[in-house]
C-alpha cells in the first residue's frame, strides 16, 4: 500500500534561516506529489505539485521542492523563512492510473521564532 | 471568484444526535471530496463524488456516515448516532475532474465537536 512519512510533526526554524520539511512516499509506481499548507482555521491550499518533467518543482511564497526517485522523497525547502510561513504542512502523493485519491502524510507544523 | 465553502463552520451537538454538513463547490467543479481530519493526524479520505455518482464509499468510516451530492453541485455529509470519536474537522474540496494531477481546491472546514 501507498504511504507517505513527513519526518517531524513540528518544525521550528529562525526568521531569515533555511526551511526544510521532509516527505517521504512508498510507491512502486511513479507517483504524483503535492505540497499544500494550512493557515490556521483555513482550508489547505496548493503550494506545489510534480507531475512529469523537471524534478525541481517551483510553487508559490518563494517553496520549491525537489523529486528525487532514488530516495523515494520529496522535501519542501524555503532558502529564507518569513514569520508569515508559520502553517501546517501536508505532502500528498497520488498514484495508480485511476486512483483519484490523494495519500497524505501526518502534517508537519512549521514555527518561526522571531 | 467564489471558492469551497462550508457550512456549518462548527457544530457542538450531543453523542447521539445526528448532524448534517453541507459542502458547496466551485462552480463548475465536477470532482468533491470529503476529508476528516482529526488533531494531529493527516486527513482521511472518506468519499469522493464525480457528478452526483461516488463511485467508492469504502473511506466511510461506518454505517452511520452517508453522503450525497444532488445537481452536480452541493453535498451533504450526514452522520447518524454520533459518536465522541466522530469529533473532527471534516473538509470538503472540489476539482475540475478525476484526474490524477489536477489540484483539489478546499474549503475552510466544519469542526464538529460531540459531547
């Protein structure tokens, strides 16, 4: 069965430091990976996705996220974070021809500190 | 234009009682999708609709949960007899199709609290 791991339920990082969120996904068939971010009491929203092509996925407020096949990941990075970033972070893997479902990991809740 | 939205927002109600959530989608929007998602967890897929068909229900969690989706447009989430551990938030998104790739559009959730 399809799985993803996010390592870290909580995340804390300094204003202006690197942030780095980890996903992880089992899939023995090439998968297609999203990122989406929730704001406190919002819905989620689309930060990024893979689909084919270019690894190296470029999404919205500055997040990129790169696919790597050999390690079976997909980690969400920020060079500089903003206190504005503070949200729930969700990777999302969709596999199957016909699987219409999204697999979500656990969530990893990003602080910065000022 | 206008996005997923929700209603209730949140819902208190007594262990027993059975409650409905109502999901409006974007217009448009063929593909909705129902979501629990309970503190600290990720979310738990329950049930898609394409149209006004759900072609799997196996995420509902128990006889108690049913849904429906009339016009093509909003749904409804009931739960029967509820339960403490049906406390959650539960989201509804919408898509233009079921396509693997294409982004699911949320809306901001209905917490459900049972006492």
């Amino acid at each position: 069965a399809q799985s993803v791991t996010q390592l870290g339920s909580h995340v804390s990082v300094s204003e202006g430091a690197l942030v780095l969120l980890r996903c992880n996904y089992s899939s023995s068939v090439p998968p297609y990976l999203f990122w989406y971010v929730q704001y406190p009491n919002q819905g989620l929203q689309l930060l990024l996705k893979y689909t084919t092509g270019a690894t190296l996925v470029k999404g919205i407020n500055g997040f990129e996220a790169e696919f790597k096949k050999s390690e079976t990941s997909f980690h969400l990075t920020k060079p500089s974070a903003h206190m504005s970033d503070a949200a729930e972070y969700f990777c999302a893997v969709s596999v199957g021809d016909s699987n219409y479902q999204l697999i979500w990991g656990a969530g990893t809740k990003l602080i910065i500190k000022p | 234009g206008a996005g997923v939205s929700q209603s209730p927002s949140n819902k208190v109600t007594e262990k027993g009682k059975d409650v409905e959530l109502r999901c409006d989608p974007i217009s448009g929007h063929t593909a909705l999708y129902w979501y629990r998602q309970s503190l600290g967890q990720g979310l738990e897929f329950l049930i898609y609709f394409q149209g006004n068909s759900a072609p799997d229900k196996s995420g509902l969690p128990s006889d108690r949960f049913s849904a429906e989706r009339t016009g093509g447009s909003v749904s409804t989430l009931t739960i029967q007899r509820t339960q403490q551990e049906d406390s959650a938030v539960y989201l509804c998104a919408s898509g233009p199709g079921l396509v693997r790739y294409n982004e699911q559009f949320f809306g901001p959730g209905t917490r459900l609290t049972v006492l």
